[in-house]
C-alpha cells in the first residue's frame, strides 16, 4: 500500500514551490502518494506542475512587503498577529487533513505550522540564521523555535566549504538531525544554442514584484540584444507578447524555463535562494538585484560579489550600463551531484 506524503511549500514568491518540484518528482518515483498543500501562486504553479496530484488550500500568510526599504520590519511587525492567527488556522486544517487524506509523513518548506508529533514531520530551509540585522539574534532564535517543532531539517546546500548559503544554513550544533541536500534544482543543463542575450527572471512577494518589474522595462529597452521578460505572475494562461527585441512571458512552467535559461547567456533576476540554486546547477553568468529590505538576499548577493561570481546593484541605483561589469565575474561554475533521495526518504518508511 502507498505511503501518503503531504508537501507543503510556502507562498512568498515561487522559490519554496520551485524547489519542492523536484522532491515531489522523487516521491513519486519512489512510489509515494503525493497530496500538495500551499495557497497563493505557489499553488497555481504546482497545480500546472502537478495537474494529476490532489492539491489543497492552505490559509494565506498574506504578507506584504513595504515598498520602502526602512519601513520593512516595521511593517512586518504590524502583520505578525495576522501571521500568527494563519499558523493556528493552518494547524486546525493539517489535523483534518492528515485525518481525511492518511497522511504519513509532512514535508513542510517554511510552512511553520505543517507538523505533526504524531507522524515523521520534515522542515526544508537554507535559514538557520535568519537575518535582520541588529535583531538577527531574535528571529534566528524564533525561528529555531518553530523548526524544532519538526523531527528533521533539510537544508538544500551542500555541508563543504564551497556552500552557497553561508552562514545561512550552517551551525556547529541544532536541536534536531539536519541532512544538506547538495544543490537542489528542478533544471538540468542542456546542450544549446544561446537565442538570448539577457533572461529577466522576475519572482517575490508584491508590491516590490512590480516595482522591478517596472523599472527593468525601462531600462531594458535600452539594451541592443535579444531580451526575453519572464514577469513571474502565474496566470490561467501563458501570455506571450513580442515588442522588437523583447519578449514579455507572464510566467513558464519547468520544463520550458529550463530551456529558456540554457538558451540565455545573462540573467538579471533577484538573489533569491533557490535562484542562486538554479544557477548553480545551470553554470549560469548572472546579474542580482536583491530585494530592498530583505537581509537574505542582500547577504546572498554581497557574498557572491566578494567571491567575484555574481555581480549586483541596490534596486534604486541599477541601470543596464551596470552590466558591463560582468566581464570582471566568473558566473557559476556548473554543479553536478547526485541526491539521496533513498536515504532521505528512509524516515517515512519507519514506523
């Protein structure tokens, strides 16, 4: 008989529903009844991913971002009370589910209150200090809070030295067992002409989604090379509309997006996590502009700069001149490895 696995990834951008796609592909192919839960646009796309699999709607986080970069945390402050009330919601929905569905294990990718005591509970993240400054302490220490809730921690990053999450997802001693997945990505390298000068690759929560959007397409129009403008909003129906040299999608599904960025030889995008991964696994040159107020993200992408792979620029100084300096960056080197999905799987064939 079929083990069920629920997978929850949380709606803040695409990256968390990105990265579960290939750990849901695994699943099934180890045999595994996969139910997908999560709400928002990281739905809608594991909907299109998953068009057979049972999907369920998970109360909303709903949390938006300040447009100015000084007002982040206190804005995010003013919605804790509304995040908390979700948690509890969400736990309330998980009990009935597992009930309902014969859940045997959770994988839950930053969803806090995906986990149960009563059956093996798995927490996905690169977040063991989670930045936000002078505070940093505090919500690393919240955090931990939560994820020892859960009975393992899976880190998509690899343990050595060469890891792309640094401080991030790296501490000497945790609560519970963590595994390092290596470089998790839903793409693989494909031997192609490049089409494409420069792949705009949009994602993240609103309103800061559209703040770049609308400034990359003005500077885009700027550059002489073919361009192809993914917006990142996930839609009934793929749009695509062609202007000159630019090609605006409103959103793409794996397998034509991994065609898309082999076929790229730039890629200006957020320095998200599982981004970063993507490249990674793609050996992709890349220009990041980090999310204003995002500690994460501003870290990730000074961290590449210094070890002079990636490039960047804060949001309100980029102009496409900056990608002139790309000559003076490696891009990613391309990485191959292999994950053990058997081993990993292991703690839900226990009893």
């Amino acid at each position: 008989m079929k083990k069920h696995i629920l997978i929850a990834p949380l709606n803040w951008g695409l990256g968390h529903a990105t990265r579960c796609i290939p750990i849901i592909n695994a699943l099934i192919a180890y045999n595994f009844e996969v139910i997908i839960a999560s709400d928002g646009n990281a739905l809608k796309l594991l909907k299109k991913e998953f068009p057979n699999l049972i999907t369920l709607e998970l109360p909303s986080y709903d949390i938006e971002y300040a447009k100015k970069e000084r007002y982040f945390k206190f804005k995010f402050l003013k919605q804790l009370p509304k995040l908390l009330k979700a948690i509890k919601l969400e736990q309330q929905y998980l009990k009935k589910i597992i009930d309902y569905y014969k859940i045997d294990g959770i994988i839950s990718d930053n969803r806090f209150g995906v986990y149960s005591q009563k059956i093996h509970s798995v927490y996905i993240t690169h977040q063991l200090h989670v930045l936000s400054r002078s505070t940093t302490w505090l919500t690393s220490k919240m955090h931990h809070h939560i994820i020892k809730k859960f009975h393992e921690c899976w880190i998509p990053d690899t343990e050595d030295k060469d890891n792309l999450s640094g401080k991030l997802g790296h501490l000497k001693h945790f609560y519970i067992p963590i595994k390092y997945l290596g470089v998790l990505s839903r793409f693989n390298k494909i031997n192609t002409k490049k089409i494409y000068d420069v792949l705009v690759l949009l994602s993240g929560p609103e309103p800061q989604r559209t703040v770049l959007e609308e400034l990359l397409m003005k500077q885009i129009k700027k550059f002489k090379g073919n361009v192809l403008f993914v917006k990142g909003t996930v839609e009934k129906a793929q749009t695509k509309l062609k202007n000159g040299h630019i090609t605006l999608v409103n959103f793409m599904q794996s397998d034509e997006l991994e065609i898309a960025i082999n076929q790229s030889e730039i890629i200006i995008s957020r320095s998200g996590y599982t981004t970063i991964l993507d490249l990674a696994k793609l050996g992709k040159k890349a220009f990041f502009i980090p999310t204003p107020g995002q500690f994460e993200q501003e870290y990730l992408a000074k961290r590449l700069s210094n070890k002079g792979i990636v490039p960047y620029s804060e949001q309100n100084d980029f102009t496409i001149e900056k990608l002139d300096v790309l000559k003076n960056y490696t891009g990613f080197n391309a990485t191959e490895n292999t994950i053990d999905f058997d081993a990993l799987f292991s703690l839900f064939k226990r009893e």
